[in-house]
C-alpha cells in the first residue's frame, strides 16, 4: 500500500506541470542560466532530505524534494556508470515555477524545507502574472515585474532580464 500511496504523490505532482506557460518561462530561465558559466543548472532533479520530516513542513513528499529548476556549483558533474536517482547534496537555489493547478502556498512550504536544508536562495515565477518573487529567507523576499528591468537576487550575484524570461 505504501508505494500506491508513493506513486499517487508522484502522479500529483507531475499533474501540476506541463503547460505551457509553465514549459516556456522554465525553459528560458533554465537557457538564461546555462550561459552563467558558475552554475550547472539541473531541472527537476530530486533531492533526499536524509532524515528532515518534511510532513512538518506541511509536505506530502516524505523524504525527498523535487524543484523545478537547481543551481548546484559548476564542479557538480555528471556520473560515470550508473545513475543516481536522487542526490543528497543541496543545491545553491530552487526555482519553482507555478502551474495553474498548484498553490503558492505549497511552494511557500518547499522553500521552508528548502531552507532549513541549506538553500541559500528560492525563486517563486509566476508566469500568468510575470512576476518573480526572490526569497533570501522564508521571510524576506523580493518581487520583481515587467516594471523592472531585471530579477536581481543579490544573495547568489544573478541578474536576469524580466523580458528574456516572459517573452
């Protein structure tokens, strides 16, 4: 029954995704991030929590997380031989984009996790509303616009122009 009930949170949350609003912001900040020669970017990479309870986090996932987009240092590498399905180092930030069937609320709770697991930097993109919210704590955050000219998240030195990832 357990992996029933696994398989069902893997379906949920894979129900989240795939639109196309959502495909195309993740794809330009994914490409926008690439060209930054620090970072190796990972998309939807799944990350083991070790022994963190996410449930106190309001999270349905019981030992791992799954961000839309992770930016690990550029020393992170491929493996040789057999692949890892999940990776218990954390990355530097996450990047949630939000799909119209999912809440903020849920990816509020992700950066939280995110957070208390070492996450330096979370980003919430919302692309019915070209907005991106830059969290440098789970309670201090920033929110750019089409009003600005870029996204500029100081705690991990990256500027993206709000027009390269909207249009």
């Amino acid at each position: 029954m357990n992996n029933l009930l696994e398989l069902e949170d893997f379906k949920d949350d894979k129900q989240k995704m795939g639109s196309l609003n959502h495909s195309f912001v993740q794809g330009q900040i994914t490409g926008l991030l690439f060209a930054d020669k620090r970072f190796r970017v990972m998309p939807e990479l799944t990350i083991d929590v070790g022994t963190l309870d996410l449930s106190q986090f309001g999270l349905k996932a019981r030992k791992e997380l799954m961000p839309d987009l992770c930016l690990y240092p550029k020393n992170l590498s491929k493996k040789k031989g057999r692949d890892l399905l999940k990776v218990s180092e954390m990355p530097l930030m996450a990047i949630e984009v939000i799909s119209p069937t999912q809440g903020s609320n849920e990816i509020i709770a992700k950066f939280e996790a995110c957070f208390t697991l070492g996450v330096k930097s979370c980003w919430l993109v919302d692309p019915s509303l070209d907005v991106v919210h830059v969290y440098s704590q789970i309670d201090k955050h920033k929110t750019f616009d089409m009003e600005d000219n870029e996204v500029i998240d100081k705690v991990m030195d990256i500027s993206l122009l709000m027009k390269e990832i909207f249009e």
